[in-house]
C-alpha cells in the first residue's frame, strides 16, 4: 500500500496528566443536590455557582475552558458572578467557607477551584457542593504539564458533571470534521469545545468523512490526492496515512465495525454503488452487503456490531435501511419524505439520526424499528452529518444557520444547540470519538 506520511499533521503529544482522587465523590441520587435533573437543555438547568479559580482569574485558559464546557454541556445555568457575596479570603475546602453565601445568589450546586505551580506544570484542584444540603459531593486534583491547562480544564468540567448529575461526560473525547480555512478541504480534530484543533491532512486537495476508529486511534476518510476518491486510513498513534482501497469508482462512506475487523464502504465497481467491506489493514474485500438495484450508500454499524443501516433508493427516492452484518434482512426505517440520507448509529442502539429535506436539510431520529421519529432540527438553515456523543445524549453536525457551514452541539432531542467552531466557516463532516486517553 502506498506510504502517504507526507499528508500527516502529526497529533500533538499526549498531555501527561496524573489524576489524583483527594475524596470519594458521592454523586447525584447518593446524596446529591435535589435539582430536578430530566435532561441536558431542559427548563429546570442547574444554578451553579463557579467563583474564579484561586490562583487564577477570569481571561485564564483554564478558567475560560472550564467554562465554556460547563455552558456546552446545557445541564447548567451559571449564575452571574456579579451576584456573588461570598468574602475576599473564602476557602475552597469544605468548613473554609459559608454556605450561606452561596444559597444567597440563588445557587444550587457549587464548583470551587485552585490553580498552583506544580513543578515544571500546573495543578489544579476542584472541590464540589450541594450548597441546598450543605455537603460536598467530590474533591479532585490533576497535574499537567505547562501547555496542558485546557486538559486541566476538560477534566474538571467531567468531574462537576458527574458529581452534580450523575453522568458520565464527554470532555474526554474529540471531533474530527473537513474545513477549508486553508482552500483545501483538509480533515482536522478538535477539542469538544471547538479548541485545541489539529490539521490531519496537508495533502492540499479534496478530503471527506473522516470516521473514527473505535479505539479511537485511527482516522478513515476520502480523499481525491491521486484523482480518484479513494480510501485512506490516517494511524494517529504512528504518525503515518495509508491508502487502502483505490478500487475503480468511488471509495467513500467508510464506517469501522465496532471490533475494529472490518471497515463498511462504498464502492462502485460497475454502474451501480453497493455497500462492502474491507480489512482494515490489507484492504482487501470481505464481503458484498448488498446487491440490489438502485444506489445503495453510507454505511453505519450497530453498536454491537449485529446490524448495518445505510441509504438505499430501492424503494424510490433516498430512505434509511438497515440489515443484518452478513447483508440479510434488509428493512426500511424511514417512511416520511423522499430524501433521507447520512445515518448515524446511537451507541445505545436504539435510535438512528438522519439527515431528511423539508425544504431544507434537518437532523432527525427514529427509532431502529421505523418508529418515534423525532426531529432535532427545523427552520435554521441547512443541518448536516450527524454524530452521536459516546453516551448518545447529545448529537453534532453541520450547520449554516449562521451563514457558512460551522459545526454545531445539540442535545439529542434538540432543545440545546450551541456553536462549537468560529471563524470563517466551511467546517463539515463532523464525526464524534468514543473516550480517548490523549
């Protein structure tokens, strides 16, 4: 296979970053505050207090992370510093400091942190409430090197999540997406936030759908560098892209099998495009899904493995399908419009997002048996590729609501959307990694 190392931007370095548990974290439903918890993005958000970190102040990149990640999440409601009354010299321990100041401006849960050197780093140190129930819910610190205050950031905010709400984060994870802030579209990875970006490709052509290996490890995309949309396989942990199908037509639409054995694509080795799979390391074929007339496209794995959805026109006009791993039993899921296309697996296996066109393209999920179909997006521009978070609670995608496409954070049901990319826009073909240890 043809050696490309020369189209890789290499990752930066693993933060070396030690997690160091100061108390056992007792979380929402052990004790936790009675906040009225339903869903990310609902009417009753959390009112939390995040006074400036000792140390620190409020342009700090950590602070300012952490903040940020807290206001993504859409399960809080940060209350405005300006009503806080708690005095100069307050601790951040527990029995260093008065409640009361704290259920004065309204506050239902509570992060207190510190920032102090750390040898050649940083450490920082986060302490949470009940402030109704006057407790504390966890304590932690994490060491980072000196270019590692955004990680500092993100692990707080996974600690204040979990603490307060009882789930799990995703500040852990990364977005790889397709900009074209350079001319060229070239895949990049970013920080859930829209921070810490990272150029994958320098390769100065036409790159599409990058995919994320399970492990988190590996990047499948298209790109057009030799004339052809072939398939390439971009090994972040060895710093080296590999060509691994260039079959005559099209090579897109790549999905990994959750066991990593296999990759879904694409191919078109006649006049008609049909889903296949290939080694993910040879590239030769496994198998051929289907074999029906009509264009059958995007490929995306159940999360265990068992079942493939993908877009089909066999029935008239572009709907969803799904079938079992060996290409048997093919059914459709969606009913509604003539237009249904970019299929996403939620990781809890029970719904599928999809892309439909009312007028314009919105996000939407149905549940894997064609029924509960739910719309996430509506009136706001065109709304593209959808991604699902790790835990299935949140979805990511391509909009231009605002004027050039950006990539954009909702709640899976859609009342919380927010803005993760600025600038010039023309950023697409978001893909959402499981949990990474970089």
């Amino acid at each position: 296979m043809q050696q490309l190392t020369r189209l890789f931007a290499p990752v930066a370095a693993f933060v070396g970053l030690a997690a160091l548990l100061l108390a056992p974290a007792a979380f929402a439903g052990e004790g936790g505050p009675d906040v009225g918890i339903v869903l990310p993005g609902s009417k009753q958000d959390i009112p939390l207090a995040l006074p400036i970190p000792k140390g620190g102040s409020t342009t700090d990149e950590y602070y300012t992370t952490l903040k940020r990640d807290l206001e993504l999440s859409g399960w809080f409601r940060i209350i405005d510093p300006k009503a806080y009354v708690e005095p100069a010299g307050a601790g951040i321990r527990l029995g260093e400091f008065d409640f009361a100041s704290w259920r004065a401006p309204g506050a239902s849960a509570l992060a207190k942190t510190e920032l102090t050197a750390s040898g050649e780093g940083t450490r920082a140190e986060v302490w949470v409430y009940d402030v109704t129930g006057g407790t504390k819910l966890a304590a932690k610190a994490f060491a980072g090197g000196k270019s590692a205050n955004r990680t500092l950031a993100h692990r707080t905010a996974d600690t204040i999540i979990s603490a307060i709400t009882g789930e799990p984060s995703f500040f852990d994870t990364r977005i790889a997406f397709v900009a074209n802030s350079s001319g060229n579209k070239e895949v990049y990875v970013m920080d859930v936030d829209g921070g810490g970006r990272r150029q994958i490709t320098k390769n100065k052509s036409i790159n599409l759908s990058p995919r994320w290996s399970h492990a988190g490890t590996a990047l499948c995309f298209t790109s057009y560098f030799n004339g052809n949309p072939d398939l390439y396989v971009a090994d972040l942990a060895k710093s080296a892209i590999r060509r691994i199908s260039a079959r005559t037509g099209i090579n897109t639409g790549c999905s990994w099998n959750p066991s990593g054995s296999s990759i879904a694509l694409t191919l078109s080795p006649g006049s008609d495009s049909d889903i296949f799979t290939i080694d993910p390391i040879a590239g030769t074929q496994i198998a051929q899904l289907t074999k029906s007339p009509g264009i059958d496209v995007s490929p995306t794995w159940s999360p265990d493995g068992s079942q493939v959805a993908f877009v089909s026109e066999r029935g008239g006009g572009a709907q969803i399908y799904v079938m079992n791993a060996d290409g048997s039993n093919p059914h459709r899921v969606t009913f509604s419009g003539s237009q249904n296309t970019s299929p996403a697996w939620s990781p809890k296996g029970d719904k599928i997002a999809f892309v439909g066109r009312d007028g314009g393209f919105d996000v939407f999920t149905v549940n894997v048996d064609g029924t509960g179909m739910q719309r996430v997006t509506q009136g706001a521009g065109d709304n593209e590729d959808p991604s699902w978070s790790p835990d299935g609670k949140y979805l990511v995608f391509s909009s231009t609501r605002t004027g050039a496409a950006h990539i954009w954070l909702a709640s899976a049901d859609g009342r919380h959307q927010i803005q993760l990319t600025s600038g010039g826009g023309g950023y697409t073909n978001p893909n959402w990694s499981g949990h990474l240890s970089w």
